[in-house]
C-alpha cells in the first residue's frame, strides 16, 4: 500500500515536466532599460524590422532579422554589445552597462527539466 503511493505520487512529480506548454515554439524579445520593460516582439522566420532605442542613458540601434538579434550600434565607448554578435535561442542576451539596455529573448527552452 505505502509503496503504491509512493510510486503514484513520483509518477505525478514526473508528469508536471512532460505536459507541453501552450505554443511552445513561440519566442519573444524583450528590451529592458533601466530595469523597466521597454520594448517586446514576437519572433518569427519573416519579421525583421529595426529598433532605435533612445533613452536618457544613450542610444542604441537593435536589428531584429528572421528571428535572430543583433545590436548595429551604441553610444556607448566600449561597444561591447555590438561586439557581441546575434542571438537567437531563449535565454541569450545582449547587455549594454552604460546604457543600462538588456535584449534577451524568452520562450520556451529546447532543453526541458528531465533531461537538462
């Protein structure tokens, strides 16, 4: 009997990974400045469109293209974020200090919690 519900109640810990999500595929880039939302895209193969972010920390020039981000410029002296290259799989981001600016994109991750 006590093994029975222990095996019932892993077999239902084990289910809550395995139900898929509603629209798994879809992926998002969210821009953040200062701490605050400025900015979301739905990504997808077609979409391409760019984004200029000017802001009282700086400027910052975003190019979203086929689902892939990349940043063309920034007024800030290192540029290390345009350096950065292109980011396409949830959870990248591109990180701009100076100008307080973070592109990251969400959605849900190739990796699911069983096998990660």
């Amino acid at each position: 009997m006590i093994a029975s519900c222990i095996l019932t109640v892993m077999l239902l810990s084990f289910a809550a990974f395995w139900v898929p999500e509603r629209d798994a595929q879809e992926r998002q880039v969210v821009i953040i400045v200062d701490g605050t939302e400025y900015a979301r895209y739905k990504l997808s193969p077609n979409f391409s469109e760019i984004i200029e972010i000017n802001t009282q920390f700086g400027y910052n020039k975003l190019e979203i293209d086929c689902g892939k981000i990349r940043m063309l410029d920034a007024s800030c002296e290192d540029k290390i974020d345009v350096k950065m290259g292109t980011i396409e799989k949830v959870n990248e981001t591109i990180i701009c200090l100076p100008n307080r600016v973070l592109v990251t994109i969400k959605g849900q991750s190739e990796v699911d919690m069983v096998s990660y």
